[in-house]
C-alpha cells in the first residue's frame, strides 16, 4: 500500500494572509509549522488504518521547501524541492494507491477563497477540454491518468466544494470558511488535526469507493497568462500557439499528462522576466 500525501500552504488552518505563505515575510515560520502539523495528522490517520502502507509526503507549496523535516513524522517520506517530475505530486507513479491533497486552495477566479491561484500569480486560468481546472482539478486529474484516486482533501470551504463537484465520493474536511481572499473564520489548528486524523483513517478504509478523476486526451488546453512577455516565450515551445485576445495561448494534448507537463512548464516560464 503506497499512499502520497500532497500539501499545499494556502488551505492550512489559521493560514489567510500572504505573510504567512511568503519565505520572505515576518509570519512564514508560523505557517509552515502550521503546516507541518496538519501533515503529521494526516500521516498519523493513514496508518492508523494501514499501519504497513508507504507514506510519501511531498512538499507542495512555492519552493517545495516548506515542511520542517526534522518535525515531519519519521514514518513518512518526505518528497522536498523543485524542479521535479509531476511538480506537486512529486514521488506519484502507477504504483501508488491513493492521494489526499492537504491545504489547497481554490482556484484563480474561485471565490469567496482565501488566498486562490492558479500555480502562480502568473497563470490566470487554465482550461482543458473547455473547463476552468485550479491545482485541485489539475492534479486531481493527473493522479487519475496514473489512475489513482483522491481520496481526501482539505483547505477552505469553497475549495473544498472545487474538489467535490470533481470527484463527489472523496473526502473533505473544511478547515476555514472563506470571507475573502485574505480572511476567514477558521478551526482552532487542534481541532482540525483531529478532524484529518479521523478523515485520513476513514478516507483509507473506503478508498475502493471513490473513482479516479480520468479525463481523455486528445485535449484542447488554453492558457491564460498574466504576462505578454511570458506569451512571447510561450509561443516558442513547439506545438503552443498564441490566441485572440493576446494573453491566451492554445496547445493540443495527446493526453492529460503532456497537457500536465505543459502546464508545468509555462508556470516556470512566468518567472522569466524581461532582459
């Protein structure tokens, strides 16, 4: 039994401002502990109903450098930096079992959503086969490729209802209501451990429920960026063209993970800025 725990910062208890996601700024250190806990809960709930299942914890938020590994649950494995293969599902193969993506957030555009995006401040919307997909439905649908399900999630209520209307059978826990991009009415971080103990335990024994997310290819993406120079570097990858409007580009995919991979790509070529 191989289960990958996938943890965002954005959708953590307690975490609503930017201060507390930015390595930079006063407030980080309070966010990644923050987050290193909700992991530890996790793990704790997963092999508490598979006490012989392999745990991989990737680190899934801005650099991939965020979970304290000397605190992270020493039976877990913790998957750390970038750049990686399958970016914030880093360690998932068609071996694995089961995802559960921990502190995620809604995507560009979703709202009312604390702190929502998509990948990057860069990427304003991302839409495969015509439909809007964040990092929820994103990733959601490249575990399904691999054919493995989600089984759990957690992050605001608003991302969390983003995940159902995908996958209806997985679990979510609500950690924190959304008032706004930057405010919300959230759990005391205790109580929304305990929740996701109990959640991953029960998500674990009910995961033959739940049906991968699969969406088959070819597909038509469209991406919208924030960034004429980031089209400009764009439309030099084979196969991406530019659209109407100048800030969106269009690429055909064989499948969802070349549409995945691509994806990944354009969000690292955002950070590219002007000579």
């Amino acid at each position: 039994m191989k289960v990958l725990i996938s943890v965002d910062m954005e959708g953590i208890s307690g975490v609503v401002h930017p201060a507390e996601t930015n390595p930079d700024r006063y407030d980080y250190e309070r966010g990644r502990a923050l987050m290193t806990a909700e992991a530890n809960a996790v793990i704790a709930g997963v092999l508490e109903a598979e006490p012989t299942a392999v745990v991989l914890v990737a680190d899934a938020h801005g650099p991939f450098r965020n979970l304290l590994p000397e605190e992270l649950d020493r039976r877990a494995r913790l998957v750390r930096g970038k750049p990686r293969p399958l970016g914030m599902l880093g360690g998932l193969d068609e071996h694995t079992d089961a995802v559960m993506l921990i502190g995620y957030h809604a995507r560009a555009g979703g709202g009312p959503a604390v702190l929502a995006h998509t990948m990057s401040d860069d990427i304003l919307d991302v839409r495969v086969a015509g439909r809007s997909l964040g990092e929820i439905g994103l990733n959601a649908a490249m575990a399904g490729h691999l054919g493995v399900p989600v089984v759990l999630f957690s992050g605001d209520d608003t991302a969390c209802a983003e995940l159902n209307d995908l996958v209806p059978s997985a679990a979510t826990v609500a950690v924190k209501q959304a008032l706004g991009r930057a405010a919300a009415v959230t759990l005391h971080p205790e109580e929304a451990r305990e929740r996701l103990r109990r959640a991953a335990a029960e998500a674990m024994s009910r995961r033959a429920l739940v049906s991968p997310l699969t969406i088959e290819g070819p597909l038509d993406v469209e991406v919208d960026l924030h960034s004429p120079t980031t089209v400009d570097l764009a439309a030099l990858v084979p196969g991406v063209s530019r659209a109407g409007g100048g800030r969106t580009v269009t690429f055909t995919a064989a499948d969802f993970a070349e549409a995945y991979r691509l994806v990944l790509l354009l969000v690292q070529l955002a950070t590219i800025k002007p000579g």
